[in-house]
C-alpha cells in the first residue's frame, strides 16, 4: 500500500506559497450513517461507507499567515505546542507545504465546540481549502477532499453542503466526499448538549479500539453497508420516517458495538438516555422527531420545520440548525 507521502505526492506538488495570507471556511457535518472503523489507518479509508448532511453556515473559519514560525489559536486561545491538537495540525501542514514554511493558524468556529462538532471534519476541511489558496495548487474539490481525509476521516465529508456520501473502496484515490444532488429545505437539525468538557476517549481511539476488540464489529460492518443503501433511497425519495428510523438504528447500532468493545466505551450519560425516552414519546404522540448520537453524550435531533414548535416545548434549550439555509459555493 502507498504511504502518505508518495500519496500526497500523487495528488498535488509541494509549492512554495504564492500569497502572505488566505482564509477559508467549511461547515461542520453530521454522519447519518457513521463512519467508525477503518480498512487503511495510515490514510484514513474507511471499513464502511458513510453519509452525512452538512451544517449550511455553521462550522469552522480558517486563516493562514505565512509567520517566522508555527503556531495554533483555535476560537482566539493560544494552543502550546506540546498539545496532541498541535502536533496533529502540524503533522499535516508539513506533508502539504515545504518544511521551510511555517505558518500562523487561527481558526475560529460558529457551533459549540462543546457539541462534538466543530471538531477535526470542519477544520481540516477548511484548513485544506485554505492551503490550496495560499499555495494555488489549483485542483479539485474531489482531491481536496482527498488531502482533507489525511487530516480525519470525516473532514472529506465537509468540503461540500447538503447531503455527502463517502464510499468505502480500497483505492485511496477513489475514497472522497460525494456531494448529492438533493435540497431538502424543510429539514432541521436540533442540538441538545447536556455535556461541554472535553470525551473521555477521542473518536479516533475509540473507533480503532472497537475495530480490534469487539466481536460485533464484523455485523456492525454488514449493518452500515444495508443502512448505506436505505439512507441513500430515503434521501433521494425524501422519505423522512426511513430517513430518521434509520439514523437512530445506526447510531443506537454504533453506541451497541461501543458498548460490546473490551474495556467497553459508554459516551452516553443519565441524560442522554433520558432525552432519547422523551423522543420516543413525543414519537408515540405522532411527532416526527428522531436523533442521532456520535463520540460523545450529546444528542442531534432530526425533524421538520413544522414539528419545531412541539419539539421546543419538550427541548426549550435546542439549538436548531437549517442545513439548507442559503450557503456560499466551497469551491475554490
Ligand atoms: C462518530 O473522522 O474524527 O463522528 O478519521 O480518525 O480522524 P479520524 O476519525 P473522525 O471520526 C468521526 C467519527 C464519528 C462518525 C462520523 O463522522 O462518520
């Protein structure tokens, strides 16, 4: 198998920046169906294919100045150079500019950063986008998404809006985020966070620990591959109950592999669950309302626009997110 350098190699060549200073934005994104395992760790090709819809405006800003040397502020606070994040960054920039170039990066996000999600996809989608402008190398979303997936997984899945489905194949030059052709103006994402301190276990860690220790890893894998298609149908059909009957089978299917992990991984918390029972009763009530969960205790609600009013009045501290909403061109 390629390594990440001759890879990266393949999709761009190392310049020297054109340009002192560039910025760029990418939105954060909510896996539908979950990535959570992987075929090749090095460059991050997923075991499963994976969907997601992505947060319209809401994610993350970066900017990039060329500086005498490197440094991290994320949301305005210094970030010291001995933290994994800022080696993690580093570690990347250094296998996309020559290592002569050091960079100040500032990046800045417009979701909680407590609810999981301006986290590593948004970023290192933005920070791709942004490279790609200080350095012109002028290619396509679909090798930027490539480079973004080197920095995490799900960042390939944040350099397009709407609806993204990620395929698992073993060609990493095929393994990219693939926007679908599909507005779905009515949808709503609701963010209901119960916990804002940092995961007990980053997802990368939990996600390779459950690959090689659970037992039900290998029918998690089958599972993703027949929800994959039903997502896809339910999109392209806009068929919200399969939709959000799928969403929460994959999740609660995710937490289960979690949970059968040896030592086992629980994100959820006494609130979590109590949530999750009151979703299923406004659901007994004939609201459409269904959630999904990622590495971490907080809940993302789906419904549609005229549900929000019911959902407020179990869920007044929501945060609600139209993924729709008008949204400018990621495009380079
Ligand atoms: C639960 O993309 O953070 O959010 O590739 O190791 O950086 P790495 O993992 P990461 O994992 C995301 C896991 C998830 C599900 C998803 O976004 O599909």
């Amino acid at each position: 198998m390629i390594d990440k350098k001759s890879y990266v190699g393949q999709l761009i060549s190392l310049k020297i920046p054109t340009i002192e200073f560039s910025e760029a934005f990418a939105p954060s994104n909510i896996a539908l169906c979950k990535y959570w395992g992987k075929r090749n760790l090095d460059l991050n090709i997923p075991s499963t294919p994976s969907l997601s819809i992505s947060l319209g405006n809401r994610g993350t800003k970066v900017q990039l100045s060329i500086a005498p040397q490197n440094s991290l502020s994320i949301n305005g606070k210094c970030i010291a150079q001995e933290s994994p994040v800022f080696k993690r960054t580093f570690d990347f920039i250094e296998l996309l500019v020559p290592k002569n170039i050091k960079l100040s990066v500032q990046s800045e996000n417009n979701i909680p950063t407590a609810a999981g999600l301006a986290s590593s996809a948004s970023f290192f989608a933005a920070l791709t986008i942004s490279l790609d402008k200080l350095c012109s190398w002028k290619v396509s979303l679909q090798t930027l998404s490539c480079l973004a997936r080197l920095g995490s997984g799900s960042a390939c899945r944040s350099l397009h809006h709407g609806f993204v489905k990620w395929l698992s194949c073993d060609d990493p030059f095929q393994s990219y985020g693939i926007p679908m052709d599909v507005q779905w103006e009515e949808l709503r994402i609701g963010l209901l966070i119960f916990d804002d301190k940092e995961k007990l276990m980053p997802s990368r860690q939990a996600m390779l620990h459950t690959q090689n220790t659970s037992s039900l890893y290998q029918s998690w894998c089958e599972n993703s591959n027949s929800d994959f298609e039903i997502f896809h149908n339910a999109i392209e059909k806009k068929n919200f109950q399969a939709l959000g009957e799928t969403a929460e089978y994959n999740a609660l299917s995710l937490h289960a592999v979690m949970l059968s992990a040896r030592p086992a991984i629980i994100y959820s918390q006494p609130e979590t669950l109590k949530a999750i029972i009151k979703i299923h009763v406004l659901r007994q009530n004939g609201i459409q309302v269904y959630f999904t969960q990622d590495a971490g205790p907080n809940l993302k609600l789906i419904f549609l626009e005229n549900d929000l009013e019911c959902i407020l009045e179990d869920f007044p501290r929501m945060e609600v997110i139209n993924p729709f909403s008008r949204v400018d061109n990621l495009s380079t």
